[in-house]
C-alpha cells in the first residue's frame, strides 16, 4: 500500500472548492468502498480535474494494485477513443456528467460525484508487476505515448521530495496545476504522504475566487511552471497580503533569471521559501531542487539533484564532463527514473527498461560550487550560417524585452520563426534579434498568431505552431 491514511486519522485531507473538509479517515473508507468494485491489476482511465472524486480514484487505485491512466477531464472526446481503442482499458472513472458519453459502458459505482463505468474490456493486456501508473508527456493532444512509473519510482520520489521541501502534515498547499500533470501529481503525493491538507480547486490563479479561496483556508504554498509565475508578475502579486503564504516551487520548465531573482528577493523580504526545482514525467517527477536559502546567490539555477539522485553531464561523444562551467547534456540516475514509455497496451507488460538512468535530453553546466544552470533544450538549437542558436534563450531575450506581448521561437536551420501576439512588433523584434545575435535579417521570419498554444501545465505547444510554419 502506497499511502498510509490510517496514520492520520481526522487531520482534514482534502479540502474542496465548495469549502467541504473530508478527513483520512473518510478519504480510506471511500477508498475501500471503490477498490471493492473493481478487480486489482486491472487498467482504468482517471478523467482528472482537481476535484475530490478525481483525487479519491486516484489514491484508491495505487493503494489497491489498480492502474490508472491519468486524462485530463477535458481531452477530446474522438482522441479520448482513439485511447480507449489502443489501450483497452477495463473500467473509465468519469466526472458523473460526462458519464453519458460512454453508452457502451455499465454503470457500476458512483460516489463524490464520479462514476466508475465497466468498459467491454476485460483483462485484454497484461500488466507487469512493478507498473503502478500511465502518465502522459504531451498534455491533452491525445497522444497515445505515455511514461510507465513504477511504485518503487513514486515511493522514491515522494520520499525525496518530503525530506528536502521538510513537509509535515500542517501544510496547506492548493492546486495550481492539473492531477493529471506530473508536477500536479507530486504536490498531491507528497502533501498526502505526510498528512497534510490539499486544498483542491478549478480556478485560476487569474480569478480573484482563487485568492478567495487561498485566503479562506491559509493555504501555505502553491506550485507553478514558469508561465505561472510570469502572470502571477503581471497580476501585481508582490502587492498581495497572504499571510499564511510560507512556501513557493517553481519547476516545468526554466523560469527567466530575471524573474527568478525578483520572486526570490521578495521570498526573502516576506519571511518566505522560493524553491526552484528541475523534473520531467521520466523521472516520476522531480531530480533537482534549487535550497531556498541559495534562491537569490544562485537565481537562473536548477539547483543540485534530490537526495538519492546524482547528476552528470556528458559531452557530445558519451564522455563525461568534469570540467565547471562547460555545457555537455544532462544526465541522471536515481531510483525515481522510470521504466520506460508505453506507445499501446501490449506496451504495459514490459519491465524497466531505463535502469535508473535518464538522460534527459537537456543542455546544462555546472558552477565551481556543483550547481547546475540548464542552458535549453539539445533539440532547441538551429545552426544559422554556421552560428548555434539557441531558441530557449532567444525567447528569455525576446520576453525580456518585449513585455506586452507573448511570444515562441523555432523553425529549421538557417531560418528562425518568432511567433508573436501583436504584429505591429514584427520589424522591432526582427531589429532587436540582429542586434543581438549579429546575424542578417534575412534569417528572421515573424509570424503573427493570436495566441502561443499551451498545453494544461502552461507550456508552449511547439508541435502546434509548427503546423503553422510551414
């Protein structure tokens, strides 16, 4: 059994939107109540949204040998099929008002307002015995690959990161991020795992019912990838009196340096924790962890691997760097590394295939003082006439210097494309990016969207605007 909540007795575990408490106590006895009606080593579809039926599946089925493939409640329904048909799962847990859709289905249970549906499925793909979880890496695209983790890999995980965020059950963290996102997911494992109480909501950190609800139930920290925390910049957040506010994390992505060092400094003028910390669904979720006392003497860092991690770097033929401040692809290897993708069912019966290594596919060097900076993406490069470029810090640049508006880099070699929201802009990012690079015009190309598409978690959705490009 993953979680304990005999343990907790009546701390409060959930607390939801409506301002309903529901204790461990309640939480284990609908536990038992679910997992009764559904046989152990079966696959279930969770439709996640951050609400206390999506959160009692969830735990029921890693506590009781079940394993959900967790879906954003919100996923098309014609790519939710196309899953369904791939993966064959045997039961779907649905928000109740989405039961309707699924008239192929017998109702079996209902309980805080989700249903469990028994597909036509039964048993068609066998599972390994370590398999605990399906986890997507693409947001909600329907894509049918998905990151098989272990109980061995969320037990890991969890672990490490109670012990260095120093986590006891009189936390109060509320969400900010989908339960089907893997940052999302790790704030929920690791609060439950010591006791704490998860304030779930579906609002936004835009709507003021969000702050309402923060301040209504002293919360005590939040989580948020990058574009989070450029919004919460522009909602004039520094102004906000949030008293019971004692702890900030920041991972999904790499955070500007400078908005780093401004959240930073203001951690440290408030009495607060700003932790900025590095992680991918390969790693279950986390492998890096910026020590909030090294926030502002190290801002722009991804910090130093959890405890039980360990971090190399290597160069472009396999070796590894020894060497500080020289970048080389990032490297890790811990427990919490996770078997390896699944692409269909007949996927769900292979072991570990990784070996506790990952690498990671990120560009990254390392301080005299062993803290590692993450410099972008290996496949976030161009050659543009034989110069590298680097998208990820092309777009830090273009932020910085063009703060009323959003904007995404790509495109192929010897041609960049900058995505933006205002095309009056068009020839003064084309200007500024000569500039700074030193590289002809002609290697620009600007192209005006109305939006940057981004997945659920925040991120920018490059498969997307590519499409645009062409």
């Amino acid at each position: 059994m993953m979680f304990k909540f005999d343990e907790f007795a009546d701390n409060v575990a959930i607390i939801c939107e409506d301002g309903e408490s529901i204790s461990y106590t309640e939480l284990q006895s609908a536990c038992d109540e679910l997992s009764a009606r559904i046989k152990t080593r079966s696959i279930i579809f969770n439709l996640c949204a951050n609400e206390k039926g999506s959160l009692l599946g969830y735990v029921t089925f890693i506590n009781a040998g079940i394993v959900p493939v967790m879906l954003d409640a919100t996923l098309d329904k014609e790519l939710l099929s196309a899953l369904i048909e791939s993966y064959s799962p045997d039961y779907l847990w649905v928000p109740q008002t989405q039961a309707e859709f699924f008239g192929d289905c017998e109702q079996v249970f209902v309980i805080w307002d989700y249903t469990l549906l028994k597909t036509p499925y039964t048993n068609v793909y066998p599972l390994h015995d370590e398999l605990a979880l399906l986890l997507t890496t693409s947001g909600s695209t329907g894509s049918p690959k998905f990151v098989r983790q272990s109980y061995t890999n969320i037990r890991a995980n969890t672990e490490s990161i109670v012990e260095y965020l120093q986590l006891e059950s009189n936390e109060r963290p509320i969400t900010t991020m989908p339960m089907s996102y893997t940052y999302g997911l790790s704030i929920i494992n690791s609060h439950l795992w010591v006791g704490a109480s998860v304030i779930l909501t579906q609002k936004t950190l835009m709507q003021k019912e969000f702050w309402q609800q923060f301040k209504d139930h002293g919360a005590t920290s939040f989580g948020g990838v990058p574009y989070v925390y450029e919004m919460l910049d522009k909602l004039r957040f520094f102004r906000m009196d949030l008293p019971s506010l004692r702890a900030m994390t920041q991972a999904g992505g790499k955070l500007s340096p400078e908005l780093h060092k401004k959240f930073a400094e203001y951690a440290i003028a408030n009495n607060k924790k700003f932790i900025v910390m590095y992680g991918q669904t390969e790693a279950t979720a986390r492998m890096s962890y910026l020590p909030a006392e090294k926030s502002l003497e190290k801002y722009g860092s991804m910090g130093i691997a959890i405890p039980g991690g360990e971090f190399s770097l290597a160069d472009v033929d396999g070796n590894e760097i020894i060497e500080s401040d020289k970048v080389g692809e990032l490297v890790y290897k811990g427990a919490n590394v996770t078997l390896g993708y699944a692409q269909s069912g007949s996927d769900l019966l292979k072991g570990d295939e990784r070996f506790g290594v990952l690498i990671t596919g990120d560009m990254a060097k390392r301080d005299k003082d062993g803290f590692y900076y993450i410099v972008g993406r290996k496949k976030r490069f161009l050659k543009i006439f034989g110069s590298r470029v680097n998208l990820d810090e092309t777009e830090r640049l273009l932020n910085s210097a063009f703060t009323d508006i959003e904007c995404a880099c790509g495109g192929v070699d010897d041609r960049m494309t900058v995505f933006i929201t205002n095309p009056e802009l068009a020839q003064s990012i084309i200007s500024f990016l000569v500039e700074k690079t030193g590289l002809n015009r002609i290697a620009f190309k600007v192209i005006h969207v109305e939006k940057i598409p981004r997945n659920e978690a925040g991120k920018i959705l490059y498969s997307e605007l590519n499409k645009i490009d062409v």
